[in-house]
C-alpha cells in the first residue's frame, strides 16, 4: 500500500466514525482481514515437496 492509500483509508474511517462509532469499528475490522489477505497473496507460495513414485 502507498501512502495515499493508507491516508485515503484513515480519513474514510474518521469520517464513518464521525456519524456512527460501532460502524466504524466493523469497517476497521474487515479492512484488517482484507489488507491481511492481500499481504497473504503477495507472499511466494510454499515450496511443495515432490513424492518419488
């Protein structure tokens, strides 16, 4: 993520905060396992060991 996308983010949420603060909370919530997924896809796949047969 870029800088813009990480102060586009917390302005978004500090405005969804201003007008309710429990949505707020879950919107922060999903856009934690979301910015852990993306992170997760990025990652090199685990290296699988080949079976001799």
């Amino acid at each position: 993520m870029t800088v813009l996308e990480v102060l586009f983010i917390l302005v978004a949420l500090a405005g969804v905060a201003m007008w309710s603060l429990p949505a707020a909370l879950i919107l922060t919530g999903v856009l934690g396992v979301v910015a852990v997924e993306r992170r997760q896809a990025e990652a090199a796949p685990p290296k699988r060991k080949e079976t001799a047969e």
